[in-house]
C-alpha cells in the first residue's frame, strides 16, 4: 500500500514531463485524429489550434496564479494580456523594433502596468478589487477601440508587420515553430507557477485566501504580497499576449473585453480553481471547444436541423456558458475536483498536492468575499 | 449656452439609463450580496422584447400606445426571466456568494449568445416613436424629447421605488436585509422571498432600459447591455454599492462627467475620467458616497 | 410535565476549520429560566446559534410546544424555527439601525398572530417617545430594550437571550432584570449572561458549558451556592458582580 502509494506520487510528479514531451515530439506524428481534428496531427491548421489551446491553458494559469491560488477575483486581467500582444505589436510594427527588444518593452510594459493598477486597486478588498480592476481593463478596451493616432486599428485590429519576425515564425509551414513557442510559453509559465506556489510567497498568498486577517495578525502585510503576485499574474499574461500576437499575426480588440476576462475565469473554475493542472486543462479545454464548437455550428450536419436545435448549437458561447453553469451546480472543483475525489475515493482518504482540494477553494473563498465590501455590506454574523 | 444645455440633458439622460441598471444591481447587491453580471442581459432581453413585440404582438407597435404595450411586453419578459433565474439558478446556491457569482457570469455569456444566434450578431433598426424625433427648445438649445422620456421615466422609476421600499412590508424587510440578512430571518420573515423580488424588479428596470436605450441609440444589438453593465457597476460602486439614492447621485455625476468630457476633451476622455473617477471616490471614501440604501 | 420544551442531543457544529460545539446535550424545563453559563469562548452563543439554524450543525435539536407535539428543529431554516415560538435576542442586539423604533418593532411583528404592540410600550414608555427615531441613534440601553421588545412583541413559547446586560450601567441592568423577570412569569427562557448577580436572580436552571461540550447541569441555586465548583466551572467567585 504504502510503496503504491509513493509510486502513485512518482508518477504524479512525472505526469509534466511526459506531457511536455508527448507535446514537444506531436509535430512529427502524422496520425489522423478523426472528429478531434480536422487534419493530420502535424498539419499546420491542428497545429495552429492546439498553439492556441496551449496559449490559453498558460493564459488561464497565470489568471488561476490571481484567483485560485491568492483569492484576488480580478475581472481585468483580460487588460495584461491585451497589453502583451499590442505593445509587442507596436513595437515591431509602428517602432521597426526587432523581436527581441520589443519582447524586452513588452516585459517592462507587463510588469510596470499592473504594478501601477494593482498599486491603486489592491488598496481595496472584496467587491470594490473586482470593480477596479473591471474598470480599468475596461479603460484599456476604450484606448484601443478609440484608435488614438491610428496606432491601435480600433475594431479592425492591428496587423502584423511580419518583416520584423523572424522569418522562422512566419508563414504557414512554419506554424509548427509557433507551436513550440506555445509549447515553451505554457512549461514556463507551469515552471514559474509551481515554483512560485511552493515558496514561502506562495504559502502567504494561500494563507491570504484562507484568512487574510490571520495573515495580518501574524505580522506580515498582505498588501506587498497581493501585489507581487498581481504583478507576476499580469507579466504571465502579458507574454502570453506576445505568443499569441506571433500566432495569429496581429493583435484583435476581442482581447480587451470584459468578456475576454470572464472566459479565462470560466476556464479556471471549468478546470479547477487553484490546481495547477486544472487551470491549464481548462484553458485548453475552452479554447478547444469554442473553435470545434464554431466548426461544428457550420457543418452541414447542424444546418440541417431543425431551427430549435440549430439555433443554440450556433453559438459555442451560449453552450460553453451552459456548461460553465452546470459545472459550478453540479462539479464543484471542476475537472480537478472531481480527479481529486475518485482518487480518494480509490485511495482512501489522502491527500493532493498537500493543499485544499480544488473544490474546497471556492469554498473558502466564499467566506471572504464579503469581508471588506463597504459599508452597505450585510453582516452574516448575527 | 445652448451646448451646455444640450450636454448636461443629454448627460442626464445617459444617467437615466445608468440609474436603471444600477439601482436594481445596488438592490440585488445590497440585499443578497451578489454581484449580477447577467444584469446586463436583462437589458438585452428587454431591448429585444420590445422590439420583437412591436412588429409581432397583436396590438402593440412603434407609436404611441401600440409602444407603450410593446414596451410593457419587453419589460415583463425580463421581469420574467429574472424572477425564474433566481427562484431555478439562484436560490438553489443560498449564501453561496461566489458560485451565485459565477452562474451569473455564466448567464450573462450563454443569454447574449442565445440572443446573438436567434437574431444575429448585427443591430437593428429600434422603433422610435415619431414625439421621440422630435426636439423641443430649452433656454435655446434644441434637445430631442428622447432625452426627457429616459429622465421622466427614471425619476417615476426612482419616486415609486423610494416610496415601495419606505411604506411596504417587503421595502422594510428589504431595508433591514440590506443592514442584516440573517436578523431578519431570525424574526421569523423568509428573506428568500423579498430575493426573488429584488431580482424581478431588478429585470424590470433593467429591461425598461433596454427598451429606453433603444430609442436612445436608434438600434439594438446583442453586445448592448454588457457594455452599458460596466458603467453601471461603476455607479453602483461609486453610490455606496448597496443605496438606492447613493445610484440616483453617483448616476447623475458619472453622466455629465462622461458627456461633457468626451465632448469638451475628446471622444473616449469622457469614458476614462469615469474610471479615474471610480478610482479616487474609492480611494477617499471606501464604501462609496453612501452606505444606506434609501 | 413530560417532555422538555428543548432538547439538544449530540450537536455539533464546525466553522471555518474549528470545531466549536463538540457534542452539546442540554435540555431546556418549561417554565422557568434556564442560564447557559461557561468562560468566553466556551460555545454559550454557538450553542444558542445552533437551536436557531444561524449556523450549521449537526445533531438533533427537538422542540415540544404547548401543543404536546415534538418537532425537530434540526433541518430547518431559521424562519421555520422561529415561528414555532421562538424569540431571539442576539449579543449584540442587532436591532436595525437604518429601521426607526417604530419599524423595529413592525419588522418583528408574526403575520400569523397578534402582536402586542400595547405590552411592548407599557413595559417600554421610552420606545413610544422615541418610535419615530432611528434606531441606530440610540443609546445601547434603549437599544437593548429595542431587541427585548421585539422578543415580547409575539406570544412566544422560548425565549433565546444572549447576554442582555452585556456593556449596560448599573442601573439599566437591574431595569433590564427587572423586565426579564416580568417576562419569564409567562414564558420559559434561556439565558446567556455572565452577570451572576441576574443569574441568582432569576435562573431556576443552570447549564454550564466548556470547550463546546456541557460540563454541568442542574439548579442555579444549587450551582451557586457551592462556591468551590462555581469557581471551578466559571473562573470566578460568586460573591462578585460581573465575571
């Protein structure tokens, strides 16, 4: 039992890196994927749909890094990444940058931008953070809609200037270099992650989640460590934005909404608030669908149904919302929680990760929420 | 003079559609402590009610008091899918703040998007009542009657709920929830109740300024009440999240701010100073300009 | 009589990691004032808590009214619990701050039974001046006769009061006792409260909690007399006022 057990263990902690693997060698598989994909493995547009499943599974990791891990309900963190794709874009396209120093303005831009908004919205708790970060995406979303100067392209988007690419990142056959990129971006942003949770910054912010006040009593200023994982949270993203840029060759004003950012939060309960796994699984999950979902709406096996069924099944929002909303009545912990508990059941009862199981933190967060609202808050306490 | 003019009632206008939105979040809010993102698509559903019965429902139209019933169409449905909401995704989650939240994010993406795939993603044409083209001269500036229509209504909208929460039974159970959820249920009175009928009335207005902001904008499309549900949370915030007064003012500084900085400054300044706004009240005053909620 | 009016068998209730009441027995006589007594911390407002359903416990709470009939009280949500004939009078007053008197007391009103508005403001003249005042205006004298108000409002069968005396002067806790009294002629109450010379006063019964678990039961006047375990189990002398 007990040496099952560590085998068990062994082998959780090896999943990652047969992951990475099995992701590293996929563009030398030619295997058909009937339904799951339209073309071979290797094809460059299963390729770009899996970069783009990845991208977003980092994407939703960095996000979960916010509100999983620390409990910080952002509703802006759509504003980071956006930031990502159009200062890289701005910087190659409008300056004639190189990649390189526009990737090194972009890291200045990902850190300096949520140290500035984090600075102002940390300073509030609960609801009131929530409205400050919406506002200021919201803020963002504005700027590049407004299309100041014409540098932006407002609703059109902004295109790429590929001249400033390597040319190893342009053009369609080498959309298989995109996808390592993609592939380098999530391990990244899994490596940094992990690290950063297992350190002694990661146990605040998890004490942060749990109680914040203890944290307080305890000494410590809740405040610098909020902000340091906003910060860190916005940088993942910011990056993110860049690969994104160089896969879709341009930047598009969809990353600035406020529903930009409400998806990454359907990712992340879809997979599982506050497991490592689980965030990135439900990024890749979401990204998946609403592209197959789109396709799905378009084949002719759809258009010939009749209108009732026809009609929701055209728009992969209105069944991803469904789903979303099925998965928060009836799988609480999303996929992660729900892995958790078979394998305790399996198991007998023990232990994940060490930490709460996914579903338990949304539970605590629950507790909290309340706490630091303003004054027309209703106390629970009677 | 006569642009000035022009601007502050346009800009009370704009507050009059804010304050609609709002005052049903700040109520929802303050009594339940949930934050509704499907508010947004309450206003949609109203907007698109209206417009669907004005060509389809016997007796209603796009004048006069064939309007007026298509209007009164609109608004019961979103009084409807509200109050169903609530009583089927809502209250199975009682005081389970954060998964309230969620569904209601989940509602705001799949309605919009049921919304989108029945009548598509592009506007349409909103009927607007031939008083409503037309403009009237105050202290020389022509203002469109639209204008008038968005305040009038809020105002009758913010007398009626003033009075409804100060002289009913269900006003003073909604007051004393908003201080004290759990006190009022510990003298006897089912709070569950008066939440369904924040969430109902909360939809009415909403809708009613769906319907109103139709007229305003000249057209609907899907992606209308997400937009305008930003500037909302930002009254509710700046109004104390939980006052119904507190969104009256906060709606009314948020719209001039807005109409006279975009027009004075430039088109987009108007919406940031907004933020910046929000910004400093929650900085200098953390709980907003008001904390009681009439 | 036969059964007790309150039972509570094996009652649990955990929050936010901490297992607070660790299997409470008590039970509650008709007639007469029970004290709930015990140090800070010891569980007397959780246990209070979890007769109403105001936080989540496991266990059997069992309540047999006038009627003869016994019902459970576990399971169900607090304004079910409270239309059995239960009044609740928080630590904390917890009167309505933004609500005048007036409205308080309207709020507290049952739908399904008179209301004694006229027994309220006999006992109470104050509250009548002031029925036009806002509650959170008030001293917390006169918000403590608020919250005691609205428990005498209702003909209720139990009354749940947790530390009335708790921050009043002298004299308003002997106006405050003087009430209690008045009221536990008519009707049975538990009592939280850490003054002793109330508890000599008024309690028939005592019930000593300890680490969220009962470590006595019995007659107050019995508990009181013996001042080696009154130490024992509260930490205090009995000659003293306040504990």
């Amino acid at each position: 039992m007990r040496t099952g057990g560590l085998n068990g263990t062994a082998l959780r902690r090896l999943l990652p890196l047969v992951v990475f693997v099995v992701l590293a060698v996929l563009p030398y598989s030619t295997l058909q994927l009937p339904g799951l994909f339209d073309g071979v493995l290797n094809s460059p547009g299963t390729l770009q749909l899996l970069a783009l499943c990845l991208i977003f599974g980092g994407v939703a990791l960095s996000y979960d890094l916010l509100f999983g891990f620390t409990g910080l309900l952002s509703f802006g963190h759509a504003l980071y990444f956006a930031a990502g794709t159009y200062v890289a874009n701005l910087a190659l396209t409008e300056l004639g940058w190189g990649l390189a120093p526009a990737l090194a303005l972009t890291t200045v831009v990902g850190i300096v931008l949520p140290l500035l908004v984090g600075g102002v919205a940390l300073r509030v708790s609960g609801i009131a953070f929530s409205m400050v970060t919406l506002a200021t995406a919201q803020v963002g979303s504005i700027i590049v809609l407004q299309d100041p100067g014409g540098l932006t392209g407002g609703e059109e988007g902004l295109a790429l200037d590929r001249d400033q690419v390597p040319d190893a990142f342009v053009g369609v056959l080498n959309t298989v270099n995109v996808y390592w990129l993609a592939v380098a971006y999530l391990v990244l942003v899994y490596a940094v992650v992990s690290w950063v949770t297992g350190s002694r910054a990661g146990r605040v912010w998890q004490a942060i989640r749990e109680n914040e006040r203890r944290v307080e009593v305890l000494g410590l200023q809740p405040y610098g460590f909020k902000l340091l994982v906003f910060v860190l949270a916005g940088l993942l993203a910011a990056l993110g934005g860049v690969v994104h840029l160089l896969l879709l060759g341009g930047s598009t004003p969809r990353t600035t909404t406020a529903d930009f950012t409400l998806g990454l939060l359907v990712m992340v309960v879809l997979g599982g608030a506050g497991s490592r796994w689980g965030a990135v699984l439900g990024g890749v999950l979401y990204t998946y669908l609403d592209s197959r979902l789109t396709d799905l709406a378009n084949s002719p096996a759809v258009q010939d149904l009749p209108a009732w069924l026809r009609i929701p099944l055209s728009e992969p929002l209105f069944l991803l919302g469904t789903l979303f909303i099925l998965v928060v009545f009836f799988v609480p912990g999303g996929i992660a929680g729900l892995v958790c508990r078979l394998r305790e059941r399996r198991a007998g009862r023990r232990s994940g990760d060490g930490g709460p199981t996914p579903g338990r933190v949304v539970e605590q967060l629950r507790d909290q929420v309340g706490a630091g609202m303003g004054g027309g808050q209703p106390r629970d306490g009677v | 003079m006569d642009t000035v003019v022009l601007l502050a009632i346009t800009g009370l206008g704009l507050a009059a559609l804010y304050f609609l939105v709002a005052s049903g979040l700040s109520l929802i809010f303050g009594l339940m402590g949930v934050l509704n993102f499907a508010h947004g698509a309450f206003l949609t559903i109203g907007a698109y009610g209206t417009w669907w019965a004005s060509d389809h429902l016997p007796g209603a139209g796009s004048t006069g008091w064939g309007f007026v019933s298509a209007v009164a169409f609109g608004v019961a449905v979103g009084t409807l899918v509200a109050a169903l909401i609530e009583l089927a995704l809502i209250r199975p989650l009682y005081e389970r703040h954060i998964e309230q939240v969620l569904v209601t994010v989940g509602l705001s993406l799949a309605l919009v998007a049921l919304v989108r795939a029945v009548w598509g993603a592009d506007p349409h044409p909103f009927p607007r009542p031939e008083w409503t083209q037309r403009t009237t001269s105050v202290l020389g500036a022509n203002v469109p009657n639209d204008r008038f229509l968005l305040i009038g209504s809020a105002l009758v909208v913010l007398v009626a709920v003033l009075a409804f929460l100060r002289f009913t039974r269900f006003g003073l159970i909604i007051r004393a929830g908003v201080e004290n959820r759990a006190m009022v249920t510990a003298l006897g009175i089912d709070v569950r109740k008066a939440f369904t009928l924040v969430f109902a009335i909360g939809g009415a207005f909403a809708a009613l300024a769906g319907a109103l902001g139709g007229i305003y904008l000249g057209s609907i499309s899907p992606g209308q009440g997400t937009s305008l549900l930003i500037f909302a949370f930002i009254v509710v915030v700046i109004g104390g999240m939980s006052s119904i007064t507190g969104a009256a003012v906060a709606a009314v500084l948020v719209g001039l701010v807005q109409q006279f900085a975009n027009y004075y400054a430039a088109s987009g300044v108007g919406d940031l100073s907004v933020v910046l706004l929000l910004a400093v009240v929650l900085l200098t005053r953390p709980s907003g300009l008001t904390a009681r909620v009439a | 009589m036969s059964a007790p009016l309150l039972r509570m068998t094996d009652v649990h209730v955990r929050l936010s990691g901490s297992h607070i009441l660790q299997g409470v027995d008590l039970t509650v006589r008709r007639g007469g004032v029970t004290a709930l007594l015990g140090r800070n911390g010891a569980g007397k407002t959780t246990t209070v808590k979890a007769v109403l359903g105001l936080v989540p416990s496991t266990g059997v709470v069992e309540f047999t009214g006038d009627d003869g009939r016994t019902q459970r009280l576990s399971g169900r949500r607090t304004h079910e619990i409270v239309r059995r004939g239960i009044g609740y009078a928080p630590e904390d007053r917890e009167v309505f701050g933004g609500l005048t008197v007036a409205e308080n007391l309207t709020l507290a009103e049952r739908r399904d039974a008179p209301a004694h508005h006229d027994r309220v403001y006999e006992l109470f003249p104050e509250l009548k001046q002031r029925s036009r005042q806002l509650a959170g205006t008030l001293s917390g004298g006169q918000q403590q006769m608020v919250a005691i108000a609205r428990l005498l409002l209702n003909d209720n069968q139990l009354l749940l009061i947790d530390e009335p005396t708790k921050g009043l002067a002298p004299l308003l806790v002997a106006e405050v006792a003087d009430v209690l009294a008045r009221a536990a002629e008519e009707v049975t109450i538990l009592l939280v409260e850490q003054n002793l010379t109330v508890v000599r006063r008024m309690a028939t019964d005592a019930v000593v909690v300890d680490q969220g678990r009962v470590a006595w039961s019995g007659s107050a006047p019995d508990l009181l007399a013996d001042a080696d375990r009154t130490r024992e189990l509260l930490g205090v002398a009995t000659s003293g006022g306040h504990a």
